[in-house]
C-alpha cells in the first residue's frame, strides 16, 4: 500500500492511498473512520481525488460521521 498523501479537512484526518488498482480515501474523526474505495480507471490522474474532497463530499462525511456517533451513543445506553 502506498501512501499518496495525509492532511487535515474539517477537523478530520484525511489519508489517501493506492493499492491493489484501486484509491482509498480513509476520512478519521475521534474513534470513527470512513473509507472509500475508488478504481484507479474511474480516474485518468491522482490530481482529481483531489476534486473528491470538495466542501460537499466533506460536509456529507461530517453528517455521517454525527449519524455515527449517535447511532453508537444509542447502542452502548442499551447495554
């Protein structure tokens, strides 16, 4: 697997790789993580996963990773 880039978007750790023929974008926030797999031919350069994590895809993720929370928060109260 190799590492194409880390950086920080809204408070989130955002790790971007290549393996196996495909991209993965990894979002992290706390104890949370989501992960994208994307084909390298759905791509022609590394450039535009860039494009990918444009303010709408980056508010989407933060929507999700609150539905996340809560959804865990829930769980562990009926324990």
């Amino acid at each position: 697997m190799r590492v194409i880039k880390e950086l920080i978007l809204d408070n989130c750790k955002v790790s971007i790789y290549h393996w196996n023929n495909r991209y993965l974008i990894k979002l992290e926030m706390d104890w949370m993580e989501q992960t994208y797999k994307i084909n390298q031919y759905d791509l022609t350069d590394e450039s535009e996963l860039d494009k990918i994590l444009n303010p709408k895809f980056m508010n989407d993720a933060m929507t999700r990773f609150q539905g996340m929370s809560l959804s865990l928060q829930e769980s562990l109260k009926s324990l």
